[in-house]
C-alpha cells in the first residue's frame, strides 16, 4: 500500500530545528538534553532525506 511518502511528488522533508540560544542548561544531562533529542531527530531526518532522494531518482 502506497502512503503519501511514497508519493515522488511529495516534498522534501523539512530538517528539525536546533535548540535556540539559552534552551540548554548546561548540565551535562545526557539522554534528557534537548541536544539528544535534537540528534536522534536530525539523523531521522537525514535517513528521511536519503529515502526522499532515492524515490526522486527512481522517478
């Protein structure tokens, strides 16, 4: 079954957002840090990204 992502039309995915000056504390709060979250979404976002431009190519 199709879903919209799969659609070659379909824009690129946007890229998340990093924290904005002053969000972080500072404490070295490892996994809890919004910089992790920031992380883990940037490479969900280049795996979405490679994904997008493989379906481009394939058009």
């Amino acid at each position: 079954m199709k879903t919209l992502c799969d659609d070659p039309r379909a824009e690129p995915p946007s890229p998340p957002s990093p924290p904005a000056d002053g969000e972080c504390c500072e404490s070295e709060c490892g996994d809890a840090c919004i910089w992790t979250d920031y992380y883990e979404a940037r490479a969900r976002y280049e795996q979405a990204l490679a994904e997008w431009r493989a379906r481009q190519r394939e058009q």
